[in-house]
C-alpha cells in the first residue's frame, strides 16, 4: 500500500485485483518504475518484486481483458531503504552474575528488528558456541566445566542476513555447586493485561549452603528481589508485547544460577 516501506535486495510480493466489465481478465501486468516486473494470468494477480537500490519506488498494474481493453491502476508509492539490524534489549546472566562449576544456566536474550523478523541468536562463552535459537525465547543451556571469568555474548542474525554483537557480560564461574531455580508461575505461554499486577513466582533450591536470595527479570530488567522463601515479585507491564521472565538464585556461598525463560 501506499506509504509502506520495503528493505533493499528483501522480496515482496504485489498483488492486485482486476475485474473485466465486458467478458474476463486475461492478464495483469505490474510495474515497477515503468519496468515491468512480470504478468500473471491467473487469479490471484501477483509478482515478485526485489528491489537493488533506496528510493520511492512508483508500483502499477495494467490489466487487459479477453476483449483488449485495458486500464492502469493508480499508482502505489512506496519507500525502499537500506536493511536496519536487529537490536538487543538484554542479556542474561547478567554482567557479574555468579554461577557454580557444573550448573545449568539459561543464556537468554531478548531482541528485536524494526523492519523484519528474527532469523536466529547465536551464543558464545569466551568466543566458544554454545548454540543458537531460531525461536524465541531466544536462549540455550551453559553448563560451565571450569572455574574462571567468562564473557558471555550472543549474535542475533535477522531474515536478510544482517547481524547484531551484544555487549559482553562478564560472569564469574566459582568451584562451588551452583543452586537450582525455575520460575514456576505465570506459565510459558500466559497471556496478562496491560498494567495489570501478576505475582511471579520462583522455586530455588541451594546445594551449598542456604538460599540467599531470588532476584527477578523482566526482558532483563529487575523486577526485584526476595531474600525469603516463597521466591515472589510483583510484574505489572505497562505495555504490550512478549516478555521474558527469569530469576536468579544466589546461595550463601555467592553461588548463582539463572533460571530458564518464561515467555
């Protein structure tokens, strides 16, 4: 339509719709700039379009019955522009988080991409893969085998191919034997209202040592943390959209372990 904005080298498929006032269509023609881009005889009436360069772009059809009349649609405007990359809006664990030697821990990222969609995120662990997501909630599974500073970051790749570095965060992996938590209310897959308050909830248990606190995230913004058990805080979004909610326990010793994401 017109108005709509469409990325450089991206497909698009144009349709029209066509009706012969004397006996039937027999073909569309669809143009671009004047140059054709293809015709179809056969409703639905449609043609690729792939645009090479930015600029407004004029879009029409030419449709021409069985009895050779033909009429030219009202031009479409519409607005190429270079491919925007996708975004971060977080990373967890967060940047000098804590986790045991041998834990499992949920690297999770939240992203986003302006004019497409997300094609995957790869994670690393000092420049090592740890695998990549095509679905969000974007996340793996990090069980660290050695004590030491880790830098966690991830590479989001969007539907043409352009990709996004995270900032590093820095984690330290300790010897001792990681907690274990999971965030067991609302459910994967919950639907809340706009400004509403959800209570959620968190399950965490200490290997070494005691719990000492649950901390809680929302697309990696704290939401708050509780030092008692049950493991609560309250999420009220005060926009729309899909959100990633984790928690991070952290024992007596300093041990941490990040949750997997709720979505």
């Amino acid at each position: 339509t017109t108005g709509s904005s469409q990325a450089v080298n991206s497909s698009a498929t144009i349709t029209a719709t066509a009706t012969a006032a004397d006996g039937t269509i027999a073909s569309v023609q669809f143009f671009a700039n004047g140059v054709s881009l293809g015709t179809d005889t056969a409703f639905p009436y449609t043609a690729t379009w792939t645009p090479t360069a930015n600029g407004t772009i004029s879009l029409t059809a030419l449709t021409t019955d069985t009895s050779g009349n033909q009429a030219t649609s009202s031009a479409v405007s519409v607005t190429v522009a270079a491919n925007q990359s996708p975004t971060f809006t977080s990373l967890v664990p967060a940047d000098g988080a804590s986790v045991g030697v041998g834990s499992s821990n949920a690297v999770t990222a939240v992203v986003a991409d302006a004019d497409g969609t997300i094609a995957s995120v790869q994670f690393f662990a000092n420049g090592v893969s740890l695998g990549t997501d095509a679905s969000s909630p974007y996340t793996v599974t990090w069980v660290p085998t050695i004590a030491g500073s880790f830098s966690i970051t991830a590479v989001v790749t969007d539907n043409l191919g352009a990709t996004t570095t995270s900032s590093t965060n820095t984690v330290t992996v300790t010897g001792g034997n990681a907690p274990t938590v999971s965030v067991t209310a609302p459910a994967t897959g919950s639907s809340l209202a706009v400004n509403s308050s959800t209570t959620v909830t968190a399950t965490a248990t200490a290997t070494t040592g005691t719990i000492a606190s649950v901390q809680f995230f929302a697309n990696g913004v704290s939401l708050g943390t509780d030092a008692a058990f049950p493991y609560t805080a309250t999420f009220s979004p005060s926009t729309t959209g899909t959100f990633s909610l984790t928690a991070i326990a952290t024992d007596t010793s300093g041990n941490q372990a990040t949750s997997s994401a709720v979505s």
